[in-house]
C-alpha cells in the first residue's frame, strides 16, 4: 500500500470516529480492546466494565481481547504493531512502566504506543498476618532493618507491581527482605494466611473480603490519599515513607501513528464514561477510584512512573529474560 493511499485511508477511519460523523467505521467495524492479562483478574474486570460504555458512546461494538503473557508484553506488543486505524486499543496498566526497565529485550517501544486517557485505579494495600507482631508501618520496617534476611514477602509474580512495591519500600528504607514470588495473588495470600511469609502488597479489590473477616492486617495503603474503602487505613506517606505513590491505574492506549482526531473523539469518549453514574458506581463497588487524565496528563503520568520504577528496579538488580 502506498503511502499515499494508506494516508486516505486513515484519513477515512478518522472521519468515522469524528463528532458529526456518527462515530462508525466503515462496514461497522468493531473495535478491540487488548487486555493483556488473564480474564478474571483486576484489569479484565475493568476492560469488561468500559468496553460496553465506550462502545455505546462510540456506536460501535468493543470486545475484550485477552491476551496474556510475559509480564502483559505480548498484548501490548499486538496492539503496539496494530493497524493505527482507531480499531486497536490496549488497556494499560502499570506494566508499561515497570517493564522497559525490567526486560532487557522487549518485542515492542514505549514510544510505539500513544496513551489516550487514564481512567482511574486502586491503591496496593500493604499487609501482614492478623497476628503479626506489626500494628503499623514502623513496626514492620524495625522488624526488617534489626533482622536483614530473616523475613520473606510474597508477590504474585516476578515483575509484578506488588513485586515491585515491596521492592520500592525496601529501596525507600534500605531495608533485606526475602522474596518468594507465587503463581498469583489468591497462593500467595494463602502463604501470608498460613505464616509462611511475614508480608505482601496485594490489589486492594481482592484483599479486601481478608480485610474485613480480620484474617490479615491492613498496615497501609500506596496512594497519596486514603482509599474510601479502608478511611483509617494510613497511606504509606503518612505512615513515614516519603514519596512512596503506587497505584494500580488503568488507561487507554491506541497504536502510535493514529490520526489526532481518532485519539481525540476517544479521549472525549473516556471523559465522559468517567461521567456515567453507573460506570462509576461499579468501579467503586470494586474499590476502584474513577479518574479521568486526558492525553498529555498521562503520558506526563507514564514518565514520572517509568523513572520511579527504573530505580526501584535498578536498586534491586531485577532482570527478567
């Protein structure tokens, strides 16, 4: 195809997406949202919840596309390498900031995706066993810093972002503490339930029901602000670990090199569905904060995330092949 035509063309898928133009692609294409993570989880939760509002906004039909694997790299790399048709649109997550710094070899470039809208997330809730000898955040870290070595946390995973958030506390207070990394969050809460290891990060949505039964603690959570859903749970901040900010955010990305005006009527679209009472009432009903950034707010987000990471990461000496 040459670039003339191919120009006309995505000229032609710009039009379609435009206000006044009844927001329909040519033959009433349907639009993929990538989620590049397992169904059932946070992020397909999410896409599962938008999709139907978007595409309603949009008059067009947006399915979700899993497509686990690797970190979240290999559906992001199909929508990094898709058509920049407007037809293509990744569910983003912190991933895409952790892993340039993370996998030396990445199949796709940052630079090849444009981020459209955040859309919102949930704090990390940082916890320990209900019979923990740590009420509060300064316990844990006196427990780690007089005992380097003798404690494990769990994650769901190696360059996870719970991963990582133990990783950034142990940066923030040069604290040793032992990793096991488990298949998941659900095994690596039953190995904090059972005592063997002394701590984890987990997504708020699925710690909460431990939470409230008092089978764990809830020492902190990463955001800036409390969480609605736990008011007298600290923020990390708070509880004495300067600059610590982690959330589990969610945002809409499309393949770099789609027209302004696709990226333009979707980020109108996003900002709107953060408007929907029920859209919003759902996501709260999972623990989730519904925020709307717009274009440069977050990409400006995904580079102060992608430099926080690079050093945790950098600090920790974590490499995955």
């Amino acid at each position: 195809m040459n670039r003339t035509r191919r120009h006309l063309l995505l000229g032609a898928s710009a039009l379609a997406l435009a206000p006044h133009a009844h927001a329909q692609n040519a033959a009433g294409s349907t639009v993929r949202l990538v989620v590049p993570f397992p169904p059932g989880g946070l992020l397909d939760g999410v896409g599962r919840l938008i999709a139907p509002v978007l595409g309603s906004g949009l008059s067009q039909t947006v399915v979700v596309d899993n497509k686990p694997g690797s970190g979240g790299n290999i559906g992001t790399d199909i929508v990094a390498k898709a058509a920049p048709d407007g037809l293509t649109w990744l569910l983003g997550s912190p991933g895409l900031a952790i892993s340039p710094s993370l996998y030396p070899k990445l199949p796709y470039k940052p630079e090849d995706l444009q981020p459209v809208a955040l859309l919102g997330g949930q704090p990390n809730v940082l916890l320990v066993p209900s019979d923990s000898p740590a009420r509060k955040v300064a316990d844990l870290i006196d427990m780690l810093q007089k005992a380097p070595g003798k404690y494990q946390y769990a994650s769901n995973g190696n360059g996870t972002s719970l991963h990582l958030s133990a990783e950034l506390l142990k940066f923030k207070t040069r604290s040793f503490v032992l990793h096991v990394p488990y298949r998941g969050s659900a095994p690596a809460m039953t190995a904090l339930l059972s005592g063997e290891v002394n701590f984890m990060f987990d997504n708020l949505s699925p710690a909460l029901p431990q939470i409230q039964a008092g089978k764990v603690r809830a020492l902190a959570v990463t955001s800036t602000t409390r969480s609605p859903a736990l008011p007298d749970v600290p923020t990390m901040q708070e509880a004495g670990i300067a600059g610590y900010d982690v959330n589990a955010w969610f945002g809409i990305l499309v393949p770099r090199g789609t027209p302004a005006a696709v990226v333009q009527r979707l980020e109108a679209e996003c900002a709107k569905a953060m408007r929907d009472p029920a859209l919003v009432a759902a996501l709260r009903q999972r623990g989730i904060e519904p925020q709307f950034r717009g274009s440069t707010d977050f990409s400006a987000h995904l580079t102060r995330e992608r430099a926080q990471w690079k050093t945790t990461v950098d600090y920790a000496r974590i490499v995955i092949d």
